[in-house]
C-alpha cells in the first residue's frame, strides 16, 4: 500500500471537492442566461445578455433582484415566483444543449475510483439539477447541495452554509474540502 494511501486510509485527512454544478462541470452559462432574458421578456423586462451573463452563477432571486435594482425596475413577489418558473420552462427547452466540460466526467471517474468524496453544489432549486447530473454519469447516491437546502445563496460565503450538516453524506468527519465554483464565495 503506498504511502499516500495509508494517509487516506484515515477519515481525518481524506480529501474532499465541492464542485459547483453550472458552468464549473456542465457547459450550461450560455442556455441559462437565454432562458432568464426569455422569463424577464415573460413578466415585461427586456434586457441585454451581456447585463444577464455577468450575473449567472447567483441563485435566481438575487440574479432578479440584482438586474432589475440596475434597471430601476421593481417587480412583485407575485411576479418573481413567476420569473423562476418561467426561467426553469425556458431552461428546459434547452437543456439538451448543455454539455459536460472537457474532461469533467473523467476527472468525476477518477474521484470516485479511487474513493476520494466529492459533492456537487448549485444555485438552482432541487427540482433543476437532475438533467446536467445525468450528463455527467454520476451515481445517485453523490450528495448535491441546493438553493433550497441553505440560508444565503451564491455569491454570498454563507452559501456553504449547508455543507456541516451535510459533511456525513460526504463521507469526510471533519472536512478538508476544495471548492471549484464559477463566482467567488
């Protein structure tokens, strides 16, 4: 047995990654920035896919919040339970286009091959991720953490929030994660 090996042996040291889902493992920035300006056209809000694209990778409500205070725009509570779901019917007529990146289903392979604990993390809602997850090949059993699962969303650092209650299904006791995400937390 090498040495690395017997070191991983312990719970204490094994590593762990927190991957962040869109845009870090699947190729998918570009269908959900079409599908917010499809949901914003929806409720009366036209905007530019550039001023949508440098705000992907917040969770959709500060995403909504974040555009419209831009804008001067204000908008109802009503209406912004109304743009989620009009962002996830939009996303889903292209979800077929989304692909996994370049060497993420191996890189994933390799994680699980040689057991080393990874989860997987997404803005979206819990409803959202299951598709690009497919993509990847990735057994069911890997743990996702959702928008719906913690207190703060991205870009915010309490996004990781969810992740100490959620360390056993990690399989890592006290863990020494790396987290790959699309936006700084």
């Amino acid at each position: 047995m090498s040495s690395k090996a017997q070191v991983y042996k312990s719970q204490e040291t094994v590593p762990a990654f927190l991957f962040d889902l869109d845009g870090t493992l699947v190729d998918s920035v570009y269908q959900h920035v079409l599908a917010w300006r499809e949901a914003l056209e929806r409720v009366g809000t036209q905007l530019s896919v550039w001023r949508i694209h440098r705000r992907i990778g917040m969770s959709g409500g500060l995403l909504v919040n974040a555009l419209l205070r831009e804008t001067g725009h204000s908008i109802t509570q009503t209406d912004e339970l109304r743009l989620q779901t009009f962002h996830a019917e939009a996303y889903a007529k292209l979800a077929a286009q989304v692909r996994p990146l370049p060497g993420v289903v191996e890189l994933l392979q390799h994680l699980s091959a040689v057991k080393v604990p990874f989860a997987n993390a997404t803005s979206g809602l819990i409803d959202s991720p299951r598709p690009a997850l497919d993509l990847l090949s990735l057994n069911s059993s890997i743990p996702i953490v959702t928008r719906d699962q913690v207190r703060h969303a991205k870009p915010d650092p309490g996004s990781l929030s969810g992740l100490p209650r959620r360390q056993k299904c990690v399989g890592v006791r006290r863990l020494r994660a790396r987290c790959s995400f699309d936006r700084d937390v």
